[in-house]
C-alpha cells in the first residue's frame, strides 16, 4: 500500500468564522480558495451566461530529476521566485503562509510603481511516493488593481518530470485596471510565460 502524506494548512479552521479577514477580500466571499480545485471553478465559470472572470493557465516543464528538481522547484516557489522578474517583484522573505499579506509591485512603465495586496489563503502539499505537489494561492484585497485569485504550483509527475503551474481567475476591479484592460490582459498572459522561465532558471542553476 502506497504510503500518502497530505498537509492542508487551512485544514483546521475551514470552519470558523473568519469574516472579518474575508472581508477585506475584493472578491465575493464564496469565490475565495476556488483555485484549489480549478477546473470545476473553470467550468462553472465558462456556463454562466455572463462569465463573470478572465481565466489563465500555464503550465511548463522546469525539470526531469524528479525528486531532486522537485525539491528545488518547491523552494525557489516559496521564495517567489516567479515573481523576480525586473518587472514585478515580492519580497523574498514573505512567508508562505495562510493568512501572510503580500505585495506585489508592478514596474507598468518608467519611474512607476503600483502595488497590489493580496493574502495567501491556503496552502497544501500532497506528497505520494511517486506523485506529489507543492501549492499555495493568494487572492486580492480592496486597492488591488484586480479581483481574483492566483494558484501556484509545483508538481512531480510519476515520469519524474516536474512542472510549474499558474491558474488564475481575474476580473478588474479598479477604474485604471478598467481603462487599460486590453493592456493588463496582455500583461497577465506574458506574466505567466515569464514566471515560467525563471522558475525553470531557478530550479536550472541552484547548485
């Protein structure tokens, strides 16, 4: 028998009434953590008759060690790696963590900086012995630019190939995200191109 570990951050206050951290989400209270399963929250989304968030996937290719890149593809994720891009940026030393703040900046053009709040709202990691998965979400608080929620993973298939993935569900939320949309939208699908390629240099050159 296959021996299984899973650890849930959020597992043991799934129930409590933390209404006054949800609150200072900018999405509605029931569409917080629907990343964790992503495709059904795609799906529903897609039938509503007015779709009511942008939707964005990728997923790359970052090692073939299995194990060994694994591990390095976890840590370089929690030190949101894919995020050190000359163009966004966080923090290194943010800890992922559920109910952490972080904050996003955003380099949209010279000399301007805009930055975006969010809160990490769970974290799991699900570990078989030949399958396992590292991931964490953070989603928007009033003053960011966006309402959504952003998931980040990084798993290791059965093959030992190891993957990174970004899903994300958005919908503007402020008047200069509105404005520009067509911009941010196109900002949002190079984001996920980029962090992609600097979570593979990241897994690449750690000795």
């Amino acid at each position: 028998m296959q021996k299984k570990h899973q650890r849930r951050e959020d597992e043991d206050d799934d129930d409590e009434d933390d209404g006054g951290r949800k609150n200072r989400f900018n999405i509605d209270v029931d569409d917080v953590g629907k990343t964790r399963d992503f495709q059904k929250f795609v799906a529903k989304n897609r039938e509503s008759e007015k779709k009511k968030y942008a939707i964005d996937e990728t997923k790359i290719l970052v090692g073939t060690k299995g194990d060994i890149d694994y591990e390095k593809a976890k840590r370089a994720l929690k030190s949101w790696r894919q995020f050190q891009l000359g163009w966004t940026e966080v923090d290194a030393n943010t800890e992922v963590r559920k109910g952490n703040g972080v904050c996003v900046l955003i380099h949209p053009l010279p000399r301007v900086w805009v930055q975006n709040p969010l809160e990490i709202s769970y974290v799991i990691e699900d570990e078989k012995k030949r399958k396992k998965t590292f991931s964490f979400a953070h989603t928007t608080l009033h003053g960011h630019l966006l309402a959504g929620e952003e998931k980040f993973s990084v798993e290791k298939e059965e093959d030992e190939r190891v993957y990174f993935k970004v899903e994300t569900f958005s919908k503007a939320d402020h008047i200069l995200a509105k404005v520009t949309y067509p911009a941010v939208r196109a900002l949002q699908k190079i984001f996920g191109a980029h962090a992609g390629l600097e979570m593979k240099k990241a897994v690449r050159n750690e000795k």
